[in-house]
C-alpha cells in the first residue's frame, strides 16, 4: 500500500531532521535575505531580475535542503 500525506511515516526521525534543516534554512534566509537582495541589486540591470535572482537562489536551496549544513 503506497503511502499517503496523512499517514505517519515510517521513519520519524528523518521527517524531523528534514524540518530541522528546513527550519535552520528559514532562519538563515530571514536573517541574511536584507543582504541576499543588495547582492543581487549589484549584477543584474533592474529591480524585477535581482529580485528573480533571489529567488531562484532561495528555491534552489530549499530544493537542497538536505546538503544544507
């Protein structure tokens, strides 16, 4: 029987440390994202392609949350 998104998983332990780094990421990103945007303000031509950059560059690190140390 395939799992469903209501269903316990089988390995609590693995859901917790992928909240874990997921929660770590979200403190980091709220603490840095002034940062992340002035970066980004300095390369491309306007507002709308730094702020894309951002997030594609949150995006990708969600997506890699668990390579996140």
């Amino acid at each position: 029987m395939a799992a469903t998104a209501l269903q316990r998983s089988p390995e609590p332990v693995a859901v917790e440390r992928y909240q874990s780094k997921v929660q770590e990421l979200t403190e980091v990103i709220n603490h840095h994202s002034a940062r992340y945007r002035r970066i980004a303000l300095g390369h491309p031509s306007n507002l709308a392609d730094a702020e894309d950059a951002v997030q594609d560059a949150l995006l990708s690190a969600l997506t890699h949350v668990h390579q996140f140390r």
